[in-house]
C-alpha cells in the first residue's frame, strides 16, 4: 500500500491538547515505548496531540552528526509505527520550529539558576558526561518547557522520570502568567500506572535507558523476537522462586509492570495465573508477551523507514501546522514582556 498525506491542517479549536516529545539519541527501548509512546497512541484519539522528534535536545551530549541524522528519520518513522496518524496529530521535527529556541530564550530569562541545580537529570547528566556539562544541558529543562507552553498543551504524557521537568515547566508558567496576566496554558502530567518506570533488565533498581552500556539491559524496540526472548529470559530476578509483587522483588515487579501493560491484566490477575509455577514459565510468557506487542510496530516501521520522501513530506506538513500554533503563542508571549513585533 502506498503511504499518502491529507494536507489540511490536523487541529480544531475545542478539544484538550495534549503534547509529547522523544529524542533522537539512540533506538527507543521497551521503556519509551510502555511509559510515553503507547499513551500517546492511546490518548491521540481524544485529545488535540502535537507529537515531536526533539533534536534539539539531543545536542545536550555530543552526537555524531550523521548517526543524529539517521535517527531523527527513524524515531520520526517509530511514531507514525506506533499508529499515530499525520492527518489527525501534529508530528513534527523541533528543530524545524523555530519558535522553540526563541520561547526557550525569553523563558530563560524567567528562571532561576537554583531551581535549574536541583534537576536531578542534570545532575546524573553532568556525572556521566563529566567532560560536557555544557549551559545547553543546565538549561534542558527550559527548552522543555518551551515546547510545552508553545503548544498550550493541557496534558503531556511521560514517564515518571520527566515528573520533575513538568514540575519546572508549571512553575515558570505560573510565573510568567502572574507577571503579565494569563499566557500559557499550567499543563499536567499524565503518568501511566504501569510502564511508568520500566527498569534495567540486567540491574532492575535503575532505569531501562537506551544508553545502558549493556544491551541486555534494555529490550530496543526494534528487537527481533529471538533477541527480545533472550534478554527477557536471561533478565535478574531473585532466588526466591514466586510469582507476586512485593518488596525486594524488583526484578518480578518489573517484569509484572511489563507484562501487565502488555496484556492489560492487574498485578493480582498475573499473580494468580502463575501461581505454583516459576520464573522460567512467566518469563518465557512476558517474552512473548513483549514480541507480540512489538510485533506490528517493527513491521509497519521496517515499511515505513525505506520511504524517505514519505517521511519529508509529514515531517514538512507537521512543521508547518506546528508552526502556526507555535508562532501564535510565541507573538503572544513576546508582546507581553514588550518586544516590538516586526
Ligand atoms: P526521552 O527521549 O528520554 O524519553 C521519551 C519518553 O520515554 C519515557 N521513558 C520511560 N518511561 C518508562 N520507563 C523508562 N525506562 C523510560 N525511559 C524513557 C520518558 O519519560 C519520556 O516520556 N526530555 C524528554 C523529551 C522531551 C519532552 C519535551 C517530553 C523534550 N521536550 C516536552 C515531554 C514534553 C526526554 O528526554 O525523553
């Protein structure tokens, strides 16, 4: 089937907005896809939804140009794989926005160096990129809420490690609304229950991270399903030997967490089918649980992938829609602090 685009603009005026972005800094994993991307498939169909590749932030560590370009086409590709339609949500590259950079500038001014230190990502980031710690990657969370505020986003769908950032970027929202009168929309964020925090395999207490040095840490979800079987199976877990969700069980937990998301049954609903059995039998089931939820993605992305042009011209469309959006707030914001608009 050939892949085709409706070019009228995606967005009506009534409905709630809702805004996420992904990066392009490596193959999404398991944990990007149970804790954001399914929701925003999910929440895509009620709600108003601009969905962005955030290149931008990526530069915040070093990338290698011609990789960075390669995958920015092809988390561009995951998200139309994911099921997320052109002709009903804005999905654009950030970089192609320029108002991005130019919010993020004037809400640079609008917030404190202290609240910027206690970033938690900023901090784990300057340990693991000691050699880096640019003003780019202090001042991350700024473009963030930028890209948020631009959009007048009513809900923005992350997992739980993006909680502190939405914090931030409400915070310079009410800040600049009591300054200058109402503004930008105080946007929540919508954490799922269970792929929130999707963990290592191979270290269950830390995040599953594309940038885990150990690939069987992480389940990418491009995966084929003879890899996603092995890292599943050889995932750590305890010596314990059952089947329920409890303390010091964060490798079953994970694995619950996992499984659950991936066949919408409760904590107690899997505990109970597995009852009497042991680890081998359920992780063998969570494999071929992941493989069947990764399935279509891969397949409609191994299609999708091979047509650039395709992907220009959404990407082309996105912009422009995401611009004019982008531009309302941006002119809005800037005549409120007092800039002469040209
Ligand atoms: P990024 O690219 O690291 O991750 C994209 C989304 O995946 C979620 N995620 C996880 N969820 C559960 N378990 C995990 N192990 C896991 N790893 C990642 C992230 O929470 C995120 O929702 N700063 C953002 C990108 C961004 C953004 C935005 C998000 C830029 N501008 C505006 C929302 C709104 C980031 O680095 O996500």
């Amino acid at each position: 089937m050939e892949n085709t685009i409706n070019t009228s603009p995606a967005q009506t005026e009534k409905k709630k907005k809702i805004l996420s972005c992904i990066q392009p800094s490596g193959i999404p994993t398991l944990g990007n896809y149970l804790g954001a991307l399914k929701n925003w498939k999910l929440l895509s169909d009620e709600f108003d939804s601009a969905f962005a590749v955030a290149d931008l932030h990526a530069i915040t560590v070093r990338q290698d140009p011609q990789k960075l370009r390669k995958q920015i086409m092809e988390v561009l590709a995951l998200l139309l794989a994911i099921g997320l339609d052109p002709d009903k949500s804005i999905i654009f590259i950030q970089s192609h926005v320029p108002a991005h950079s130019q919010l993020a500038w004037i809400l640079n001014c609008y917030t404190q160096f202290g609240e910027m230190s206690r970033m938690t990502q900023f901090k784990d980031k300057s340990q693991s990129h000691a050699d880096n710690v640019n003003v780019g990657l202090f001042a991350y969370p700024v473009l963030m809420a930028a890209d948020i505020l631009l959009y007048q986003a009513d809900l923005v769908p992350v997992g739980a490690d993006q909680k502190q950032h939405l914090e931030i970027a409400r915070d310079i929202a009410n800040r600049f609304n009591s300054i200058y009168g109402n503004t930008f929309t105080v946007p929540d964020p919508y954490i799922g229950k269970n792929g929130a925090r999707v963990m290592s395999l191979q270290d269950p207490t830390k995040k599953m991270s594309k940038s885990d040095p150990n690939p069987k840490g992480f389940v990418s979800v491009f995966d084929a399903p003879e890899t996603i079987m092995k890292k599943i199976k050889s995932a750590v877990t305890d010596s314990e030997g059952g089947v329920y969700y409890g303390e010091g069980k964060d490798g079953i937990n994970n694995l619950m967490g996992i499984y659950s998301c991936c066949t919408g049954l409760s904590m107690d609903e899997i505990a109970r089918d597995f009852e009497g059995k042991g680890y081998g039998d359920f992780k063998a089931a969570v494999g071929e649980a992941v493989v069947e939820e990764l399935r279509p993605v891969r397949e409609r992305y191994e299609q999708l992938i091979k047509d650039q042009a395709y992907l220009k011209q959404v990407a082309a469309k996105g912009a422009e829609n995401a611009s004019r959006i982008a531009n309302r707030t941006l002119n809005k914001a800037m005549k409120k602090c007092g800039f002469v608009l040209p």
